[in-house]
C-alpha cells in the first residue's frame, strides 16, 4: 500500500514575488460560494450551537461574510432565527407586524416585547388606517385603552417600489421614521423605516440578498425530518441550505441534495468530505458548494476516535480541482490559515472557535481565574447529541452513542467584528505580497514551500 503525504497549514508558508499592489486597500477579496451567491469577504461562520444563532449571522453578514444557523433545535426555532436576520436591515418590510385598533394597551405591550418592535400599522382587513407607535403611548398608564384610541390616523405612505432618495425626502418633510407602502385602495403592501435605511447606508459592505437584506444560510441533517425542516427553511427564505454532516461520503448525503434541487430552487452545501471522490460525487447529486474537512477543527474528535482524515490544506488542494467551490470547514486559528486556505483553492473559510468566544455567540460568558471564557463544543459531542434531542423532542440513547466532538472553554474575545477585520486584514496582507488585486489571481499565483521543523520554529509554528 502507496502512503501518501499530506500537509497542513502549519507544514507550509506562501512564497513572496515581485508585486504591483501596493496597498491592501486596493485588493478585492469578494467571492462566490456558489454561482449565484457573493461574499465580500470569503468567511462563513460554522453551523454550530455554541457559534451561529441570529446574532452571530447578523454581524458576520454585516461585516461581509456569511453566518449559517445551526439546526440543533426545532424547525420552528430555527426558521425564527432566518427571521431575525431578514427583518435586521431591511429597506422594504413586505410583511410587517400589524394590530387592529380593538388591541388593548396590555395587549400591545406584550407583542412588543415578543417581537421587539414598537411601531405598528394598524389595519382593518389589509387596509391601514392608522399607525401606532411608542410616542403615541409611552406614556400612557391605562392598559384597558385601545389602539384606535392611540393610534395615529393620518399616516404618510407611499407607493410599493418607491425609490429609496425618494422615501428618505418623503420622511424627511413629513418628520417620521416609519414608512407604509400603499396602493390606491391603501391596501399595506410593506413598510420602510429610517432606522433600516441608516443601517444599509453604514454597511455598504454587507452580504445582502436581492431585496437588500442580509444574508443568512441555515443547516439541516439528512434525519427522517430533513425535507419539513428544508421547508420550514425555505418559508423563512433562508439564502442556502448547508447539510450538516461529519461523513459526507454517506449516499444519503447526496439522495437528500438530489431530492432538495428537485424540490426547490434554492443553494445546497454538502459536506463534509477531504477527497476529489468525494466531491465529485456531491457535484453530480447537484450540490452547488462542497464543505471540506474531516476532523481539522479544534472541537472535533473524529481523527483520534475514528482514525480517519486528511490534512486540511491537501484536501482543500486536491478537492478545489472539482471544477466547484469548495469551503473550508476547520482548522482555521489565525489569519495566516485563512490566506492559505484560500490560496490553496477554497473560495472561503468556515469558522467556528475563533467566533466562539465573542459577544455575537450564543451563551453566557463565565468566569473563571479572573479570566473570562465563553463555552464551545463540537457537534458530535455528548451534550450538543443529549441537548438536541432534547430541545427536538426526540428519544436519545447515550450508552450507544460515541463522541466525535469534545467541549471546552474559550477565551472571551470581544466582538466577532474585531476577528473579522484581523483575518481579512492578514487575507489582504497575503495578497500584496503574491501581487494578486483579487482572489482569483491570489490562487493563481501562489506557491508554497514546506516546512522543517525548525522551520516551523523560525515562523513562529
């Protein structure tokens, strides 16, 4: 038997040339994931509990990558959190929250604490007649009064496919901050505010879909319930669907990529897998990106329990020569894995620990030796299995499950945004000195040279 070796990140560096970009301001990192799909940045943040909710995704989006929901909870839940993001910066509201004028204070009260919105239209049928907003009843004490009572009735609209200079003149002149969209019959047909146009002026970096809201991925598994979850997903428009399994050589991987592209007109990531074979195999079910990495990543046990894996960079190498982006899922701890993932052929980087102790992940941060940490865990770990299936309703049998993912506390870092930068900053870096103004001539002219392990020391290894 023929052993082949294999490197990782670690076991190489980028070789320098003569360049003609001078400043990593000039370069372009922006990338697509799948044909239709663009980051301005080349990072997605990993489908994992202890990483991707609502908050997680609106930030990396933001910031111009990507956040992918993780699926360890109910249909519902999950979809909820599609929601947030969409409704985060958003220019047109097509279905905004509406009361009718015989809602109460009390009952107001609550709905605004539940959605976390305090301004609605009010509606007879889909006609408005009125809006309600907190200055028409911060200070009122009598939680018997009604909306109608409340409410403003003459409201200033404008016409669905209002031009976005014409809504902030319209807002301006009439001194309000909220928008309904109308037709002639003063059917509510959307809503604009103030607060989301300021915020897609500030993020003109964003991932945004065709509508001008963030962008948002979700994740399912390949379990008797995939297709209700794909559609609860989908309802909730979600931009793509990553399926979120270590073993991606499992043909039920590919039947469920066939069975959602017939279905549905939406994005597929399928994954995970380290070999050509084993992309080639989900490129023909029709998955449209291909996540890459078995066992890379600092939460997964899968090489030690399992023997089974590849070095990161070789896989990313030889499965980047499937003629269809590759993701690399793992592995990445600094910003110079990133460059090397990409100049090594992944269109973009999933990352999970790094984004595990910001103020963006789910959970509290503890304390503990006057250091303040954050909790990760890995997918295929005891709790992350018991938890879901508890959060799922669904029957769980510990004694026969073994682990493939540990659990460990990180340190707390601050906001994601600050990672972020870090990582594009050294991304752009690597640039200047391969002479390359946007990713695809990054790839096009890197060279790496292996490592000694004095080497390794020299770069700090």
């Amino acid at each position: 038997m023929e052993i082949k070796n294999a490197v990782t990140f670690d076991d190489v560096l980028l070789v320098p040339r003569v360049s003609k970009v001078y400043s990593r301001k000039s370069v372009d990192t922006s990338t697509h994931i799948t044909d239709s799909l663009k980051l301005n940045v080349p990072i997605l943040s990993s489908n994992m509990d202890t990483v991707t909710e609502s908050s997680m995704a609106i930030a990396v989006a933001k910031a111009g990558g990507v956040g992918v929901i993780h699926r360890f909870n109910t249909i519902e839940a999950e979809a909820d959190e599609i929601t947030k993001v969409k409704r985060e910066q958003n220019i047109v509201i097509e279905k905004p929250y509406t009361v009718t004028k015989d809602y109460t204070l009390s009952r107001l009260l609550a709905l605004t604490t539940d959605k976390g919105v305090s301004s609605f239209p009010v509606v007879e049928g889909k006609k408005l007649v009125g809006m309600i907003t907190r200055r028409d009843f911060q200070f009122e004490e009598n939680g018997a009064k009604t909306v109608g009572e409340l409410m403003t009735k003459d409201v200033i609209t404008a016409t669905k496919g209002v031009s976005l200079d014409d809504a902030k003149l319209i807002m301006q002149k009439g001194k309000v901050d909220k928008l309904p969209l109308v037709d002639k019959n003063m059917t509510l047909l959307g809503m604009i505010t103030a607060r989301d146009i300021m915020l897609y002026d500030g993020y003109s970096n964003a991932s945004k879909d065709r509508k001008g809201r963030l962008m948002v991925g979700a994740s399912i598994g390949i379990g008797s319930d995939y297709m209700d979850r794909v559609i609860g997903l989908v309802k909730a428009e979600a931009d793509f669907i990553v399926i979120d399994v270590a073993n991606g050589y499992l043909e039920k991987v590919a039947d469920t990529v066939k069975e959602i592209k017939k279905r549905f007109d939406i994005g597929v990531i399928a994954g995970n897998v380290a070999t050509k074979d084993g992309v080639l195999n989900l490129k023909r079910a029709g998955a449209d990106a291909i996540k890459v990495g078995i066992g890379p990543g600092g939460a997964c046990l899968t090489r030690p329990v399992a023997g089974v894996g590849y070095p990161q960079l070789s896989a990313i190498m030889e499965c980047s020569r499937a003629g269809i982006p590759v993701i690399a899922d793992g592995g990445i701890k600094k910003s110079a894995d990133l460059s090397k993932a990409i100049a090594g052929g992944a269109a973009a980087a999933m990352i999970g620990g790094m984004f595990a102790g910001t103020d963006e992940s789910p959970g509290a941060i503890v304390t503990k030796e006057n250091k303040n940490y954050k909790f990760y865990r890995g997918m295929a770990s005891v709790n992350a299995y018991s938890d879901r299936a508890v959060r799922i309703d669904e029957a769980v049998d510990l004694e026969g499950y073994t682990p493939e993912g540990t659990e460990r506390l990180v340190l707390y870092n601050g906001s994601v945004v600050k990672i972020i930068n870090n990582l594009v900053g050294g991304l752009r870096s690597a640039m200047t000195y391969l002479n390359s103004r946007n990713l695809k001539e990054f790839r096009k002219n890197a060279r790496f040279v292996g490592l000694t392990e004095a080497g390794k020391k020299e770069s700090k290894y």
